[in-house]
C-alpha cells in the first residue's frame, strides 16, 4: 500500500476504546465514556494535573508581547526591484538590500526579485517587521537576515499572502553561516493573521540561533534541509504549520541544560520530512496540537512527554523514540496518539510511562521491532492502548503497572482489515480496532482489565478467553513471550512467564 493511502487509512479505521473514550480524529467530536467510577476518577484527575502544569509551562515560555499582532506608529517600507523607498528613519536602502537599523515596527509591501531584508540592531533592542503583501527572493542569501537584537517579532497581516524564499547556493558575507530563507541570530517570534510561505532550494526554511516562538499565522515552509531548526528552544502555542523537508521537520540542536527543548501546546502541524518529523537535542514537551507527520522517524528526543494533543504519526522507522543521555524516558499522560511504524512504535531507550491518553498502534511489520519497546521500566497505570504488530521482538508493560495489560500472540498471521475487539465477562466492548496491517500479536491496556477477571479477545471470527491471574498477562521481553494458543489448541510456550501462566 502507497505510503500516503496508509496515512490516510489510519484517520479513517474504526476505533472504539470505551476505557479511556470512543472517538474518531479529534478529542473534542466525544466525550469520554469511563465504564467505572475509579478509572473515572483517575482519568480526570491525570487529565485535570497535566493541563494546569501545562498552563503554567506556557505562561513561563511565553510573553504577552509574543500573541500581540496589532501595531502602531509604524515605519512604511515598499519593496520595488531598484526602486524600493521608506517613509522613515531607521531603514537604509542600497540597492535591493533593505537594513532596518532602528527599534521600532516596520510594515512591509511589494516584491523584490532578488533582494534582502537585514535588520541590525542594538543588542538591547527589540523591532517588528510586519509583511503586508511582501515578498522577498534571494538567489544569494537569506530572505530575511536577522543579525543582531534583543528581539524580533515577524508579523502577518490579517488575509496577506507573504513569501520569503532563498534560492541558488548560500554565498557567506560574514561570519555567521547563514543558512536559511530566514535566519535569525536574535531571539524570535512569529504571529499574525496571514499567511507566509517560506522557501529553501538548498537549505534550511526557518534558522533560530537562539529562541524560537510561533503564536499564531499560517506557515508554509518548503526547505531542502531542515524545516524549522534552532539552537535553543522552539516554542509553539498556535498557528496552523505545514513543512516539507529534506532534513528534520522540526530541530533544535543545543544540548546544553535549560537548552535544547521543543514545547508545543497548540495549533495544527502537518509534517512531511526525510528524516525526523520533530527532533530535540534534549526535551520535546506536547501538551496540545492537532499533528499529522509522515516521516523517517517520528518524535524523538532525549526526554519526551505527552499529555495532551491529537497526533497520527506514520513512519519508516521509530514512531516515538526518546534515547540519548543517560536516562531517556517517554511518558504520556494525556492526548489521543494514531501510530503507523515499520520500526518501533513506543520506543524508550531507559523508560517508557503511560499514565493516561489514548494510543493506537498498527506496526511494526518488521520482526526486530516491537509495538512498546523499552530497557529499564515499562509501566502503564492509566489510559488506553491497542497495539498490533507481527512477533518476534514484542514487549508487554512491566509488572510494576498497575494496570492490566494483555500481549496475546495468535497461531497464524491476520490479514489487514481484521476487526480486534476486547470485552468484559458481560460482553461489553472494551476496545475495538480495525487492523491496517497485516499482525500476529495484540497488545491491549485499559482501565476495565484487572487481576481476577475473565476477558474475551475476538479477531475475525477467533474467539480467545483470557483469564487475568495477575495483572500483565503475557510478558514478552523482546522474545515473543506472549499469553496465547497454539495451532493445535494448547498454551504458547510463553505461557508461565510473569502472566502467572
């Protein structure tokens, strides 16, 4: 199946989790349906701590002055090729090289061919650059170089259509390596109402060297390279985001403490790269977004948290990989996660947390990966999971959850289109999931599955009981071990591993 029919496949496939809730695409079209007051009660309150530490994350991370796009007492500059004038100070014009040397806020109109905006400031001061209709090509440079400042704040108009674009290969007139269509060695934001479509032939779209922050506006970036990279941090509160790219769709690349973090709480981001969809050298925080990647992987940083937020991912490799430094770990507590992976799904090089959200999970179709994969802990203590996936390298969560977890392996491969449902001993559907892809292993997690109780897994037409002895039935551990039955009827020889079989 073409990779783009797979993508869409996975919005489409009926989902039911009626555990943690029964929805398809977005977490507000249902409520969550919670079978039993104590799941009830802890979702809720997982759900209620996450979104307040969340709130408060995002007022630390950003100013007031960030959402703000009106502007006032202003500085007018038409762009013209050879023939480009201002109606005030701070700007000096030579050629088709504009250079804003003044703090204050610029709006700017009409087109160069073959130009540069270079704002260069006092290292106390901050301007704002509104384009209203503009466009900038390049065929040398940056677009728009951003040399020095406190500040920067890149605003739309409300309905413009704006385009800031390098072309050729990049011609270094100074020390600073530019590299982008727009490159910023100041901190800075991007808002507006409009829409700005950033482009790069042969490098990157959007290069921060410090702290990079986007609050509202529509982007489209197109870049050989990385789409969006900075050295600090890149922060996104809102915004609707689209990025095709050679490299990373997103990066940051400082591994310094307090650096190197990617925090996203909201806006829609639809992500198609060569290589990682968002990359942090060390933290990647979502908190809320509607994200759609395709890409080689899909998220990876050191330390990755998920509490919020409706992603579907699909990838060539890892879905989800927190590794590097030295302990990485996953932890999801909120959110709605649809993942399509060859490689591994849920992938903790140190430890994988799941303590709240919804995840579904078609792949790996490769036998040395795994739907969880983790080193140290591997916990569940809340939230949703349905997982399938061929055998070989499974995992189920470790016996330290606290939550009931089933990784059943089936006697022959399934067919794609194959309906999985989970009930209770009365017959009421815990999860139900249509397979994208061909599997032979299920792994399911939900609040309803306790020690003591018996459940009924249903694939096609296969009817299997599953007495829960203990909570993790079937264990795993990169060797297939998983609860299930043989072709002939009889226990799979992973039976008696910590499932208590």
């Amino acid at each position: 199946m073409k990779k783009s029919t797979k993508f869409m496949a996975i919005m489409l496939s009926m989902i039911l989790c009626t555990g943690c809730g029964s929805r398809m695409g977005s977490a507000s079209e249902t409520e969550n349906t919670i079978q039993t007051e104590t799941a009830s009660l802890t979702t809720e309150t997982s759900t209620t701590a996450a979104a307040s530490t969340a709130s408060q994350l995002a007022e630390d991370l950003f100013t007031d002055r960030d959402y703000e796009t009106d502007y006032s007492d202003y500085v007018t500059i038409t762009l013209e090729d050879g023939a480009s004038k201002t109606s005030g100070s701070g700007v000096s014009i030579e050629g088709d090289t504009i250079t804003i040397t003044n703090a204050g806020t610029y709006v700017l109109t009409g087109s160069l061919s073959d130009g540069q905006i270079v704002v260069e400031l006092a290292d106390d001061e901050k301007a704002q650059l509104v384009l209203d209709h503009a466009s900038v090509t390049s065929t040398t440079s940056a677009a728009l170089y951003i040399k020095s400042g406190d500040k920067v704040f890149l605003t739309t108009t409300a309905d413009s259509r704006n385009v800031l674009a390098s072309t050729g290969d990049y011609v270094q007139t100074d020390d600073n390596n530019v590299d982008g269509a727009i490159f910023s060695r100041s901190d800075l934001t991007m808002n507006g109402q409009g829409t700005l479509t950033v482009t790069s032939e042969t490098g990157h779209g959007i290069v921060g060297k410090d702290d990079l922050k986007i609050t509202s506006g529509t982007y489209e970036i197109t870049s050989a390279c990385h789409g969006i990279s900075a050295n600090d941090s890149i922060r996104i509160a809102d915004g609707s985001i689209s990025i095709q790219s050679g490299g990373d769709g997103m990066q940051v690349s400082d591994d310094k403490e307090g650096k190197g973090y990617i925090y996203i709480c909201g806006g829609t981001i639809t992500i198609k790269s060569a290589d990682d969809g968002v990359h942090a050298e060390n933290a990647l925080t979502v908190t809320g977004s509607v994200m759609n990647i395709d890409a080689h992987e899909g998220l990876e940083a050191v330390d990755i948290t998920i509490s919020g937020g409706d992603l579907t991912i699909m990838t060539d490799e890892d879905g989800i990989n927190a590794s590097g430094g030295s302990q990485p770990t996953l932890t999801i507590s909120g959110g709605i996660l649809h993942i399509n992976s060859q490689g591994d799904s849920l992938d903790a090089n140190g430890s994988l947390y799941v303590t709240g959200g919804e995840i579904y999970i078609t792949g790996p179709s490769g036998s040395d990966n795994g739907i969880i994969d983790y080193d140290n802990a591997g916990t569940i203590s809340g939230g949703c999971v349905i997982g399938l996936g061929v055998s070989g390298m499974q995992q189920n969560f470790d016996q330290d959850s606290t939550q009931g977890s089933i990784l059943y392996t089936l006697s022959s491969m399934q067919a794609a289109g194959t309906i999985v449902t989970l009930s209770d001993a009365s017959g009421n559907v815990i999860v139900q999931y249509t397979a994208q892809e061909s599997f032979q292993v299920v792994i399911v997690s939900a609040p309803q599955i306790t020690a003591g109780e018996s459940y009924t897994l249903t694939v096609g037409t296969e009817i299997y009981t599953i007495e829960m002895t203990s909570l993790i039935y079937g264990e795993g551990s990169g060797r297939d071990f998983g609860g299930g039955m043989d072709s002939e009827g009889g226990m799979n020889p992973g039976d008696g591993m910590r499932g208590g079989w």
